[in-house]
C-alpha cells in the first residue's frame, strides 16, 4: 500500500487494486432527489394469480 495526497492505493504484487478516497462533502445548494408517490401507477401489468402456485397440483406430490 502507499499513500497519495489524502488517498491510499491497495497493491497486490505491485499491481494498483483498490483506491480508497476521503469523502467528499456534499454540495449544500442542491435539494434532495424527491419521488412522486404513484407516479407510475398503470404501468405494470399483473398476468395471472400472484398467490397461485407455479407448478400444477397434480406434480406436488413428485416434490415429497
């Protein structure tokens, strides 16, 4: 491992692996990403039962 200016670099056999950086401060003008609540309602289409099994009812006692 060695050292540059506030960083470190992690090296196995001398080959540079990993850089590890201090954190930077978040930039104070800008607001938070926002989401809006039901912006994709109507986008999704459900095909079938969800709570319906995957597999038909005869084949469950193959899985004993």
């Amino acid at each position: 491992m060695w050292s540059v200016g506030g960083e470190l670099v992690v090296c196995r056999r001398n080959v540079p692996l990993a850089r590890i950086e201090p954190v930077r401060k978040p930039v104070p003008h800008r607001e938070p990403a926002r989401s809006v609540v039901g912006c994709l309602k109507g986008t999704v289409e459900i095909l079938g039962d969800l709570t319906e099994p995957c597999i038909p009812e005869s084949d469950w006692e193959m899985l004993k």
